[in-house]
C-alpha cells in the first residue's frame, strides 16, 4: 500500500485541514487536524481516523498505526513550541 491510498482513504472519510502519513511498508503515522476533533476526547479522535483504515488494517495492509490528531489551533501551538 502507497502513501497516497492511504492519504485517500482518509480524505475521503474525514474532511481534514492538514493530513501528514508516513508508511514504510507495515507501519503507519498519521497526524490529522481538523476542527472537528476540538469536541473529541483523545480516543475518539484516534476512533475517528481508525475507522477510515479499518479495512486496509482488517485486511492486512497496514499493521500498525500511530495516530495524533490536532484542531487547528493545537496544531499551530505544536508547531511553534517544536521549531
């Protein structure tokens, strides 16, 4: 599986701001952010982004993922503190 099926699977599930997906043939790292999880709790969140891979991760595409999830205003603070 690319990094670009994966970024599609969850585009088209999750309507997003920034997406950022790494994958080197088993594992996965996604980061998503949206406004839309600024109502989540942190394991909601992660449920959200899992259910656009969940067939891929049924399936055996992908065997492991690492998910952080941000709103858009965490997002710009985790940026600057990281710089």
């Amino acid at each position: 599986m690319e990094v670009i099926e994966i970024e599609k699977l969850i585009k088209d599930a999750l309507e997003l701001d920034e997406l950022q997906v790494k994958f080197d043939g088993s594992q996965c790292s996604v980061v998503a952010v949206a406004d839309m999880f600024g109502d989540l709790s942190r394991v909601k969140r992660q449920q959200v982004v899992f259910a656009a891979l969940a067939d891929a991760i049924k399936d055996g595409r992908i065997h492991a993922v690492t998910v952080k999830t941000f709103t858009k205003a965490q997002w710009q603070r985790d940026k600057l503190f990281n710089m």
